[in-house]
C-alpha cells in the first residue's frame, strides 16, 4: 500500500487539502451569510451567523495564505 503522504505526492496532498479546505470554509462562509440574510426575528442569531462566516472568511484567508507557501 502506498503512503499518500510519502515524499513525491505529500505536496500534492497537501495542496489537495488546503484546496479541498478553502472551499468548504468558502461554502459554509456562503450559507451563514444566506441564512443570516433571511433572519429578520432574531437578532442575535443573525449576528452569530454573520460571526461565523467572519470566522469562515478568516481561515480561508489562512488557507490561501498557506497555499501561497507550497506552491
């Protein structure tokens, strides 16, 4: 059995998932903001929401920024 993290390909899996990362965060950053747009009852769940993808925004950033580094 192949290691997938041995060296050739252990910086192409990085990669693979730091990719595979920044668009889950980007995802999820989409959904709260969606979903805290169509909040009008609740004040701070809106606000919580709205945090989380601040949250969100941040990692991808991070991500990106680690990204920027392997390549």
């Amino acid at each position: 059995m192949k290691n997938p993290f041995h060296q050739d390909s252990k910086k192409e899996t990085i990669e693979d998932v730091l990719e595979n990362s920044v668009q889950m965060e980007e995802d999820l950053m989409r959904t709260y903001l969606i979903t805290a747009e169509r909040i009008h009852d609740d004040p701070e769940l809106k606000d919580r929401l709205e945090n989380f993808a601040e949250g969100n925004a941040k990692r991808t950033k991070q991500l990106i920024d680690e990204l920027q580094k392997e390549k």
